[in-house]
C-alpha cells in the first residue's frame, strides 16, 4: 500500500502520521464488547483497528467523526512504522 508522511502531532505516541494514498469507501464503524478498539472497515473488506486504552478522548473524537463519515471516500492516517492495513489513528475525507 502506498503511503504519504504527514509531520502531524497528535497526543500521546502518535507523533507522525502517514495517510493511505488509496481512498476507500468507509462501510462500518464499531467498537468490541469489551471497548478495547474502535473498527473501520472499508469497501475492501480490509478491517482496521484504533486503540481505545491508548488515548480514550481521541478515541472517542475519532469514533465520533468516522461515524459521520460512513459512506464517504476516506483515507487512513496511522502512526508512522504500524502497519495501514491493521490501525489506524484518524480517518480523514477524501
């Protein structure tokens, strides 16, 4: 997946985020039962996680504006070295 560096800081260890080049189409977004991840699952099928336990009110802000954003072309922000394809820590429109 091709990937474009952003200098965007955030709280706590997300100090570098990189954005997916690739837009996808937000389908669904959840959390687990036990309110340990936040899930964005995207047109294919590819499923994504964000840490609950790591930072709860960025958490909640990005819960809340991926929730408005189902149905619209996105891309993903992760922290730099995670891997795009399992976490994210913001989604942003396309």
């Amino acid at each position: 997946m091709t990937t474009a560096t952003m200098n965007y800081a955030t709280k706590g260890d997300t100090t570098t985020a990189m954005f997916t080049m690739e837009t996808s189409m937000l389908m669904v977004v959840y959390t687990d039962p036990a309110n340990r991840y936040v899930y964005a699952v995207d047109d294919k099928e590819v499923v994504r996680k964000l840490s609950i336990n790591r930072d709860i009110e960025h958490a909640r802000r990005q819960y809340k504006h991926a929730r408005s954003l189902v149905g619209k072309q996105v891309r993903f922000g992760v922290t730099a070295g995670w891997s795009s394809d399992t976490w994210f820590n913001e989604i942003v429109e396309a």
